[in-house]
C-alpha cells in the first residue's frame, strides 16, 4: 500500500454525467503534483473539522497526476450537492488515499466482485488496473434496487466492470 493519506489540493478539469444522478469528475493534483494509490482506494473531501465525505478513486493508479471521483447525487445531501457544483478550474481539498479494499499483485485466485449501485467504483478502478497490468481472472455481479431502470442507469458501469474477456456478470434487480 502507499505511504500514510496526505492532505491534497487538486483542480477539476471535467465533469461528466454517467447517467441523471451519476456524477464524475477528473482532478488534476496541484499539492503534491500525485497521488500514488493502489485501484480500490479512496479518498475523503473535508466539509468542517469533523465532518468529511468519502469518494472512491474511479481512476487507475496508471496516472498519479490526475484522479477521477465518481458520485450518486441522488441523496441531494451536503456532499451530493458539493459534488454537483463541481466545475472546471474549482480548487478542492481532500485526504488520501484510504483504504484497504485493494488485490494484492501477488493474487492468483480467480476473483468475484459483487456491487450495489455506485458501489461499482472501487472494482471498477480494480478491473481497469487489473487489466492493464495483467490480470488476475474475474466476474463482476452488479445490482440495483430500481428493477424497471437498472439497464439505462448501469449500462456504463456494467460495461466498465467487463474483465478482459469482454465478460460481464448479470444485473440482478431487487425489490
């Protein structure tokens, strides 16, 4: 793993809408110039002294300089709302990386992943690592709770997940 979360400023330099409520965001770092992190990590963005929001690296270790966040902003919380006002040239504080939810580079097993929703984030930084450094064999399970709209809203994530193989693992709704 990376050495120790460092404070960070970085600079958005695009926002995009993956679907209504998906949100994401490039940043280029300023302080420190990279990131070093392991795929699956994240990072967390300071609103006052006691109060943080955590967003997943969506962006694969391969470019240190800038990273990608992905966010629901369904909830219309304090952090969805932040996360929608996000523009080109907006300066932003965060502590990183965090987290332990990374393969190992020695790992051989075939893998499963299985995501909820924006839960996708992290294995989808994994996978894309995975697969420009070799990867390990894996299947994905993704899952919504909204039967009626899952195709529309995961259609990207799913084709995001997909392994090298081009496979991907079903959409399995829930009510």
């Amino acid at each position: 793993m990376p050495a120790r979360p460092a404070h960070c400023r970085a600079r958005v330099t695009a926002v995009r809408a993956l679907a209504p409520a998906i949100l994401e965001a490039d940043l280029a770092l300023v302080e420190p110039p990279a990131l070093a992190f392991d795929a699956g990590q994240w990072v967390s963005v300071p609103f006052g002294p006691k109060l943080v929001r955590a967003y997943s690296i969506a962006s694969t270790p391969r470019t240190p300089s800038t990273i990608t966040l992905c966010a629901d902003v369904r909830p219309d919380g304090l952090g969805s709302r932040w996360f929608r006002a996000l523009a080109p040239g907006h300066e932003v504080e965060l502590k990183g990386p965090l987290g332990g939810f990374v393969v190992a580079r020695t790992e051989t097993r075939r893998l499963l992943f299985v995501a909820e929703e924006i839960g996708i984030v992290p294995i989808r930084s994994i996978l894309a690592d995975l697969e420009e450094t070799g990867p390990a064999p894996s299947r994905v399970r993704v899952s919504s709770h909204r039967v009626g709209r899952r195709g529309r809203r995961h259609g990207r994530a799913r084709r995001a997940a997909r392994d090298r193989r081009g496979r991907a693992g079903g959409l399995r709704g829930r009510r």
